[in-house]
C-alpha cells in the first residue's frame, strides 16, 4: 500500500519539475540589466585571466517618457 503511493507521489513530483523549460522562464523576465554589455566586459577580462563577480551588473540605459 504504501510503495504505490510513494511512487505515485514521486512520479508527480517529476511532472511538476520537468513541466516548465528553464530557458523559457529565463527570456520571459526582463530585469533591465544589459546582458550585452556584461557579455562584452566578461570576455575581456577572460582574455586577460581575470575572473567577474557583478555586485551591482551594469543596467540598461533608460528612455525618456513623454517627450
């Protein structure tokens, strides 16, 4: 009775993880930092041996509104 039911437990626990693509998840949310520009800043400083930790990443430049 109780190895059905652990089974059965686990097989949903699975579901559920398996039911949402990180990928997705990660394009969808736009937190305003300039990925591009971070991007950019890591690969120089590979070149030259030196690793990045972002405390504050660098945000992207904001429009004006109205005009």
């Amino acid at each position: 009775m109780r190895l059905p039911l652990l089974l059965a437990i686990a097989a949903l626990g699975f579901a559920g993880c398996a039911s949402a693509p990180k990928s997705e998840l990660a394009t969808s949310y736009d937190d305003g930092v300039d990925r591009a520009r971070m991007t950019i800043i890591e690969e120089r400083a590979a070149r030259s041996g030196v690793r990045v930790f972002w405390m504050n990443p660098p945000r992207k430049p904001s429009t004006p509104s109205g005009g």
